[in-house]
C-alpha cells in the first residue's frame, strides 16, 4: 500500500454508517489541521457550541 494510502487510513473513521459526535470531530486530527488551516480556533468554536446548546436546551423547556 502507498504511504499517502497508509496516512489517509490512519486518520478515516471507520467503515461503517455512523456519524461522530462534536467531541470526537474537534478531536480528529483530520479535522483539526483543517481548522488549523482556516484559522478557526477550536477552543472558540467549542466555547460557541456551548453557547448554542445552552440557549437552544433554554428555549425548548416549557
């Protein structure tokens, strides 16, 4: 196998139909040099999902 095959299974999730969850995707090392590569600060972006979950679990209590 080539190592550009060999890197790229190393970092591809498994092969089955799941999605990940938020944790595990600000964790991927994939995902993470690609928010490195756009300059998104995952620490921001994790502080902002908080955020969104807070206030979205506010708004659907009665």
């Amino acid at each position: 196998m080539s190592r550009c095959l060999d890197a790229f299974n190393a970092f591809s999730l498994p092969a089955c139909n799941s999605e990940i969850s938020m944790a595990d995707a600000l964790t991927d090392p994939l995902i993470r040099s690609v928010m490195e590569a756009d300059g998104v600060d995952p620490e921001a972006l994790e502080a902002e999902f908080l955020r969104i979950a807070e206030h979205r679990e506010s708004a659907l209590q009665p």
